[in-house]
C-alpha cells in the first residue's frame, strides 16, 4: 500500500492502472477511521481490481469550528488500519493541495435541493463544502466507482445527484450502516460521548425502529408515532434537531396514502455530540 499527499505521484499511479485495464475504486474519509469506514474499502474491494481510499479533514464543510477543531485527526492509525485491508493507494493532500487559492476562492459546487431540508437547515454551507470537497476528489482520482455509507443518506443523495448533473463518467455505490452491538450506528463522533451518554445513545436507533413499526402497523399513527419518540428522546437528554418520514428516492416529504420507499431520519444532540441516523421503512 502507497501513501501520497501529493497531486503529481496521485495521477501517476492512476494513469499506470488505467493502462492496464484496471476498475479503480475509491472511499473518500476524512480519517479517524472505525469499522464502518473500514467497510466501505472492503465493498471496493469487492467490486474492483484497484483501491484508493483519501483521507482529508475537509475545513469547507464545518459551518462551526470548534466541531472542524474538535474532529479526531489519527492519520498514522488510520494508515495502519488500511494497510491491514486490501487498499492499495491512500491520498492524503493537506489544504494547500485542495483550496491552492484559498476557500474563499475555490469554484464552488451547490446542488440544488439540499440546503432547505434535513440537515441542510441545522448546517448552512455544510452541502456545499461536501459537494464542492467530492467532485474535486473524484477528479483527482479518476475513479470507476466511488462507494459512501448510507449513515450519511442525505450525501449519499446529494452526490448521487450531483454526478449526474455534472455527467461524471462513475458508479456511486450506497453501502449499509455499520452498527454496534447496541444499535447505535457508528460514527467517530461517537468517542466524544461521556459514559452515560454512551449508554443512552442506543436509543436513537430504538426510536427509528419504534417510528418504522408504528408506520408499518398504521400509517395514520405517524404523527403519534414521532412525537411519542421525540418525547422519548427528549426525556433521555436527546435534542432532536430534526425527526421525519421522507421519501428514500429523493427526500420529499411523503404524501398521505403514498406507496413507496421511505427513510426515517434523525438528527440529534446529545451534550456536546450531534448524531444523524435513519432507516429505511419499505411501504411499497
Ligand atoms: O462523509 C465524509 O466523511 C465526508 O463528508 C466526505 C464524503 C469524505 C467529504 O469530505
């Protein structure tokens, strides 16, 4: 496995691949990597001849900055953790190499659609900075196939959209959520939880299930259902940012009566720690 921070040794092992024939595959992370990471590189595995995996806190997508200070930066284990998989190339630019003019003067990448829902609303500039940070790695890479975990759903539609509106010649594979043995989804936030919010954690996901059961049972319950689990949450120390029923295909909220495929979302607090998860609920 190689290691390059740099553009010139990046396009250089690529080139070779693409010579060869070669299916690349890429995970973009931005480090501080936990098993569901290390998932999404063995799904590229799966599906490849080649991997790359990049690793970049990306500043242009933290609308708070004592969350970009705060984000875990643990390159040498992260390195240590890939090399124990079948990656065969990780990318590790630092700021200068992705903003070389500045954030304030990078193009930058809106995709319509994102920022007046979910947690576009409780991050302004978040999408941006994440579409913006995605088409300039997938560019980098010259990838076939670039995998991301569903945990992350609302991004994962995002740069679904976006590389069809820009015609990116790629796949954009959505992989599960990896969870631990509690249900709770995995996430390197979840490291900054005291103990006791550790173990109340769980409960986000039992919620989701308790929302999806309520809806499968009966869809007029739906509203009873989320705001018995908001009020769950809330006695358990939770601040729910946002707790919904949408459509999977595109986020839209569900109409009455509607027959398809819908995810159940939520965004909360918990002391300093804002968790997202969701699920998908199948009403075809
Ligand atoms: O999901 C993430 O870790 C980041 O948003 C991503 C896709 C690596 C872009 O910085």
């Amino acid at each position: 496995m190689q290691v390059v921070d740099n553009l010139v040794a990046l396009r250089t092992r690529i080139k070779n691949w693409r010579a060869d024939n070669e299916v690349i595959a890429f995970v973009p992370t931005m480090g501080n990597l936990h098993q569901g990471h290390l998932s999404l590189v063995k799904k590229a595995a799966e599906l490849a001849d080649r991997v790359v995996v990049s690793i970049f806190v990306n500043p242009l997508q933290f609308n708070d900055k004592q969350d970009l200070d705060n984000y875990p930066r643990t390159l040498n284990d992260d390195i240590k953790q890939l090399s124990e998989l079948r990656c065969d190339l990780v990318f590790t630019p630092d700021d200068s190499i992705m903003y070389p003019r500045g954030m304030s003067n990078q193009t930058s990448v809106h995709v319509p659609g994102m920022d007046d829902k979910l947690c576009g609303l409780g991050r302004p500039g978040h999408f941006d900075g994440v579409a913006t940070v995605v088409t300039k790695l997938l560019n980098m890479v010259q990838t076939d196939i670039a995998v991301f975990g569903e945990k992350d759903y609302q991004q994962l539609l995002l740069i679904r959209q976006l590389v069809q509106d820009l015609n990116l010649p790629m796949d954009i594979i959505g992989a599960p959520t990896c969870r631990e043995q509690d249900g709770l989804a995995m996430s390197s936030r979840n490291q900054r939880l005291t103990e006791s919010e550790r173990e109340k954690a769980p409960l986000l996901y039992q919620q989701l299930q308790a929302v999806k059961t309520a809806l499968l049972e009966n869809r007029q319950g739906l509203d009873a259902a989320l705001a018995d689990a908001q009020s769950q949450l809330s006695e358990a120390g939770f601040e729910t940012e946002y707790l919904e029923v949408r459509r999977a295909d595109n986020l839209q909220p569900l109409q009455s009566g509607e027959t398809t495929t819908a995810r159940i979302l939520v965004a909360a607090r918990l002391g300093s720690v804002r968790l997202i998860d969701n699920i998908l609920c199948d009403l075809a």
